[in-house]
C-alpha cells in the first residue's frame, strides 16, 4: 500500500514542528518572582520579533511538507 506523504514530506513536517517548538521556547521567559515588581525583559527583542518569526516559518514549513510532491521521472509518469 502506497502511503499518501513521502519520506521527504515527513522531514519537512518534523522541522516545522520543531521551528514551533523553538519559537514558543524563544518566547517563554521574562516573568518576574514578585508580582508587584515590573520587568522589561519581556519586551526583548527576542520575544517581540524573533520568537513569532521563527514560529510562522514553522506554520509555513508543515504546510509545505503537506502539499509538497515529489518530482516524478519521464519514465514512470507514462
């Protein structure tokens, strides 16, 4: 039985989980002990701008490992 998605598909989809994953883990951080108590790091450029890039490039890299095909030679597509 053929499957649908390729070896090559999979990769693709596993990077954009792990782009995700390393994005969500670029925005954790920043909180402070004391409640009462204000810290600026949480507007770092790290969680503003780096951290949701590298998240959307992950939703892009699983939406092309889901339609991505693989060429097909002269010779089989006849």
């Amino acid at each position: 039985m053929k499957s649908t998605f390729s070896k090559q598909n999979y990769y693709l989809f596993l990077g954009g989980l792990a782009l995700i994953v390393l994005g969500y883990l670029l925005m954790m951080g920043g909180g402070s002990a004391d409640p009462n108590v204000f810290n600026p790091a949480i507007f770092d450029a790290q969680r503003i701008t780096i951290a949701p890039v590298v998240c959307v490039l992950g939703f892009v890299g699983i939406i092309v490992g889901i339609m991505w095909r693989p060429k097909q030679n002269q010779e089989t597509s006849k």
